[in-house]
C-alpha cells in the first residue's frame, strides 16, 4: 500500500518517514542554533557538549546533520542505547573504533588501550568525539567516568570531545549532587524545542518538496489542524502528515483536508494540546495577569520617581537594554565567573535583552535562555517601550 501510496503522489519517496535522514533535515531557526553549538565545539578544545530535548524534537537527525559534515581530521564512535556499566562503556567505544580487545581484559587495560588510541591520534593530527544517544540512560557511575575520560589531554590539548544528547531526564540528572564536577565541564548547553507554527508550515512543505511533489496540495486548515495536535514536535507532525497523505490517497484525491488529519489523529489516538483545562487555565492567568498589570499601574501612578515614566494621558513608558552580540562566538554562563558552567553559545549579531550588570558582566536573556556574559563584548542600546 506504501507503495501505492507514493506513486499516487508521485513523490520519490515518503516525505514523512520517521527514521531520521539528513537529506530531509529542516533547517530550523532552533537546530540552526543546535548545529552551530556543535559546530563551536568542533572548532574549540572544550570537552562536553549536551543536547536535550522531549521525544520527537530532532537531536538523533541533528547530530547526523553535524556527522555529515565534519572533516577528514575528524573520527568518531557512536553509541546509542548506552545502559552500559563503566567497563561496557569503554569497550563499547572500543569495538566502534574498531581496536581490538584482548580476552578477560580488565578495565584499567581498556582504559588505557584507549588512551593509547587517543595519543596515536593526536600524532596524526585528528579530533575524536564520543557521541553517546539516549544518554539519560547511562548509570551516574557512567557518565562520571566519562568525566574522566575527558580529563586525557596533552600538555596542550584535549585527547577526547564527548557529545551527549538526551532526554530532560538526562538534565535533571547531571544536577545531581555526585555529578557537580561533570556538570562544571560542559560548556555546551542546549535545549531542542518544538517547531513554532510557521516553521512548521515551513517544514512540511520542505519534505514535501524534497520528495518530489508534484501532485500534493494542502487545504489551509490543515496546518491549524496539524499543529493543534503536534505542538510542532517533528516526529508527530511527520506521523499525522504521513497518515493524513494515506486517508487522501484511500479517498482517491489529491488534496489534504482537515478531515484526513482529523482522521490520522484518530487513528493514530492523538489529542489536541491544552483543550478544557488549559482553557480555564488561561482565564485564570488572565485574570491574574489583569488584576496584578492594576496594582503595577496603581503603583506607578503614586510613585512617578520609578524607572518608568508616567506620562500625563495616563500611559508610560519604560526603559529596556538591548545588547548586539560583537565577537563571533560569545559564551553564556550560569554565573559571572569565567569557570562558570556555559549555558549557551551566542553567534555574532546575536540581539539579547540586558537585565542588570554587575562586575563587568551584564545578564542577559536570548529567547528563553538567561545568562551571564562578558559586558564589553555587547554593543548596547535603550530603547523606549510604551507599557500603558
């Protein structure tokens, strides 16, 4: 029926295929981020990088975008699944460089066969990265000798780069306490989030395109109607855009209405995102947010001497910094301390909103990321924003 299905289309191949191919990977403004997070960490001797994101945000088809394009210099192993012990993580590693393992070898010998491997590397002028998927998996004891791991180096440079990409779980657990020194080593930090409607429009007809459309039209509500039930996360958009495809063809058409996703969600047992309770939920903080935008007014109104202004028609204005990233690569950081743990990598001409300054260090906002950089690496500007 598959087959039936594509050649009804007349598409090459399935456009929502759920296995991750870079050949349809979308480039987001989201894992456009995530690719160049990555792409700093290839470009620097930092040892540790994190990737998280829920079920179906891309990590697995990012990582494989960032694979596809690294250089020749550069060798890697791939672990995915990894609910390894210390000792089957190293030889893990091992078999996917291919190194050969002597029977019974103890753990110290795997140890240092790779560390031999990675001196030997180094030697030949290359990079070697350990990818390890599904990382929330790893027992603590793993991932803290993956710390270790992280600490062979040269007098000059790091013997090993280590990615790991996971689930929020895997977040929560590098906070716990016996994890404090692996946490203080990542200096890449990166959340993976949904796709925002637009995007998401703009994503469905990429693939569509990519897999040579020629006959496939799409009703307008159709997008509403996909994204009420995907939230924009790109596994569930690909399954109901996929079955939705399936319900035109059953129907021998070659326009998707809102109809067939309403039918793919059934099928596939679907609900739509927020309904009744986060309506109720949104009349609640609408009250709240009225009630409390009152009390503020009533306040700035007896208290004119603030940091807004209260103009005499009643309305203000208030002051906002804005900051422009200068350099081409500028650090995040969770505290303003140059050790401090890097939360995310601004790019050049990145637009931050400033929220005080301190020391030298300004803490800023970019999207929903807060952190602490370096104040002289901003150009800043005020703005006047209405508030009344």
């Amino acid at each position: 029926m598959m087959g039936s299905f594509i050649e009804f289309f007349a598409l090459r191949e399935n456009p929502f295929n759920i296995t991750p191919d870079v050949d349809f990977f979308f480039m987001s403004s989201i894992h456009q981020e995530a690719l160049a997070s990555l792409e700093y960490l290839l470009e620097t001797e930092e040892g540790f990088a994190v990737i998280v994101g829920e079920p179906g945000t891309g990590k697995t088809i990012t990582i494989k975008k960032f694979l596809s394009q690294i250089p020749d210099n550069v060798e890697y192993a791939y672990i995915l699944f990894p609910n390894l012990s210390p000792e089957e993580m190293f030889r893990a590693i091992l078999e996917d460089f291919g190194i050969k393992i002597p029977e019974n070898a103890s753990k110290n010998r795997l140890f240092s066969l790779l560390r031999d491997f990675l001196i030997q590397k180094k030697k030949e002028g290359k990079k070697v990265f350990v990818i390890v998927d599904e990382a929330q998996n790893l027992p603590v004891e793993t991932l803290e000798e993956l710390r270790l791991l992280s600490n062979l180096e040269t007098d000059k440079e790091k013997l090993l780069q280590i990615i790991l990409l996971g689930q929020p779980e895997l977040e929560r657990k590098l906070n716990l306490p016996q994890l404090r020194q692996l946490k203080q080593r990542i200096t890449v930090m990166y959340r993976l989030e949904n796709l925002s409607k637009d995007e998401m429009v703009d994503y469905i007809n990429y693939r569509l395109a990519k897999a040579g459309n020629s006959t496939v039209r799409i009703s307008p509500k159709v997008y509403d109607a996909v994204y009420g039930y995907s939230g924009g996360n790109l596994r569930l958009i690909n399954q109901l855009m996929e079955r939705s495809l399936m319900s035109a063809f059953v129907k021998n058409k070659h326009q998707i209405d809102r109809q067939d996703v309403e039918e793919a969600a059934s099928s596939l047992g679907f609900e739509k995102k927020g309904g009744k309770r986060w309506a109720v939920a949104g009349i609640l903080i609408g009250v709240i947010i009225t009630a409390a935008a009152s009390g503020y007014y009533f306040y700035q109104s007896k208290n004119p001497s603030g940091e807004t202004d209260l103009k005499n028609d009643g309305k203000y204005t208030e002051s906002i910094k804005y900051g422009t990233v200068i350099p081409d690569r500028l650090n995040m950081r969770k505290n303003p301390e140059l050790g401090s743990e890097v939360l995310y990598v601004l790019k050049k001409g990145s637009r931050v909103e400033i929220l005080e300054e301190k020391d030298g260090w300004a803490r800023v906002r970019f999207k929903n990321i807060t952190g602490w950089v370096k104040k002289e690496y901003l150009e800043q500007q005020d703005e006047q924003r209405n508030a009344g």
